[in-house]
C-alpha cells in the first residue's frame, strides 16, 4: 500500500517536434544519414532506430530509411553519437550554406 505522506505526480504529454519552436535555423550542424550504411535502411527492416530512441527532440523517424526533420533539428549530435554503424554523420550548415550561394 503506497504511503499517502507522498504523492506521485506524472505528466499525461509527451514530447514531441516543435516543443522548444522551429530551432533548426540556429544549427550549428546538421545531420546527414548515410542510408547505404543504416541497419533499418540496407536490411527494410524496423531492427536499429536508436537514433530515433535517443533522439530528445523526437525529430528522427522511426520508419525503414529513417529522415530527420530538419526544421526542428537543433544538431545536437546525440543521433549520430548514438547510431552502432556510425551512419550519421554531423555536418558543417556552413556547407549547406556555401552550396546555395554558388546556385
């Protein structure tokens, strides 16, 4: 029997994209999936998704090739520190940025 001294307190939301705003505008880095390497991606298989376990935003999708919402991404790196097979690569935006200015 619980000790009604104490009272467990538990909240009924989940985290979910957007709950900080649109902050990929603010990355430093973006993360690149290299789906030629990714466990879920080669074998069409639901086997790996740690990058969207771990993931503390909930950007990642847990579907067979795995995307990243990039509006939403803050690059804070944990998917690709995460990933076994290291098929996420962490992405200088000053590349993304130089690649359209030359367009």
């Amino acid at each position: 029997m619980p000790d009604s001294r104490f009272k467990i307190l538990t909240s009924a939301s989940t985290s979910g994209p957007g709950d900080a705003g649109r902050t990929g505008s603010w990355r430093v880095e973006r993360p690149i999936i290299d789906l030629s390497r990714c466990t879920p991606a080669k074998t069409g298989k639901s086997s790996c998704h740690l990058c969207w376990l771990y993931c503390p935003d909930n950007v990642v999708s847990k579907t067979i090739e795995p995307t990243i919402d990039l509006e939403y991404c803050k690059g804070c790196g944990i998917c690709a520190e995460e990933c076994p097979v290291k098929a996420i690569e962490m992405v200088s935006e000053e590349e993304f940025v130089k690649g359209t200015e030359d367009e």
